[in-house]
C-alpha cells in the first residue's frame, strides 16, 4: 500500500503557512480543517494553508507537496490512531471513536491519491464553488520514470489545468514580522 508523506523542496512552507509540517509526516488532505470557516474571507497564511496545504498528521502543520511513498498496515493504522487524536485535540471531535471513524475516511481519501507509482509528487489547490469546497489535484513525476528527486527535475504534470495565482509576497512577509 501507499500513503502520502510531507517533503519540503525548499524552506518556502516555513514562511507561507502559519505552520509548517515537518518533512516526512503522514500527511492527509486535512480540507475538514477548514470546513466551519468563511473560506472566501481568509487572509495571508491561513488562506494560503486553505489553498495549497497538505495536512501533516503529527505536527497539524501545513505542506505544499506530498510525496507517494510505500506503506505497511503498522503504518496506516499508526496514522489513523494519531489523526483521531488531533481531531479530539484539535479539530473539536467528542469523541475519539467518533474521531477514529472520521480519521479512517480521511486516511481512506489520502491513500486512493496514492495510485501512481511510488516517489511521485502531489500538489493540492482548493477552492470554493457556490459554498462547497473544491479539491483539484496535480500529480508531478520525473520525465522518464521514477529518479532520485531534485527540485527542479520535475517536468510533467497531470490534473486540472493550472489555477491562476497572486500571490502577495510584500504581504506574506509582513506576516512573520
């Protein structure tokens, strides 16, 4: 089986998201993290989370990129144990059986964006339609098959076609200060 992991290319997740996942956690969409907001009012690095992030399960940190790595049953029932927790720490959940249940849908959803080949990247863009929440995913591979990864060697990309961005950097950066 296959799960998403987080990876960081650059430090860039340091400085556009609030918190930034650690490099190499199990990561899960995490769009229920955004479910009780006005999505069309977020600003700055919550908004930029709602638009691009991947959520890191141990950190509740946020990731631009994912990564299909191989997983064991060990590991996915890790992953789903620690999700529940955080969504009873985090996430308001009454419960942890009812956060288990939860946190099993969620990993399900994870793991059936994991059927291309392994070491395959995945980025994330959310957006809202008529008040629903929309998810477009794009998967990057190296041109040729699986090779050691770079940043820059990414060529292809397959999904949607390419949202449009502005990106407010001048903005972005006025947030650490």
């Amino acid at each position: 089986m296959k799960l998403p992991r987080t990876i960081r290319l650059d430090p860039s997740d340091t400085f556009v998201f609030e918190r930034a996942a650690e490099p190499g956690e199990w990561a899960v969409c995490g769009t229920f993290a955004f479910w009780d907001e006005d999505t069309d009012a977020l600003k700055g690095k919550r908004r930029s989370a709602f638009r691009s992030g991947f959520l890191g399960v141990q950190s509740v940190g946020w990731s631009t990129l994912v990564q299909i790595v191989e997983a064991t049953d060990a590991d996915r029932a890790a992953v789903v144990e620690r999700l529940a927790e955080r969504l009873v720490e985090n996430f308001g959940a009454p419960d942890l059986e009812t956060a288990r249940r939860a946190a099993e849908e969620e990993v399900s959803f994870a793991e059936s964006l994991c059927d291309h080949p392994k070491d395959t990247l995945i980025a994330i863009h959310r957006t809202t339609e008529d008040g629903a929440i929309r998810e477009a995913f794009r998967t990057l591979q190296p041109r040729g098959g699986p090779k050691p990864l770079r940043a820059f060697a990414f060529l292809e990309a397959e999904g949607d076609e390419q949202p449009e961005e502005n990106v407010d950097l001048l903005g972005i950066a006025g947030e650490r200060k």
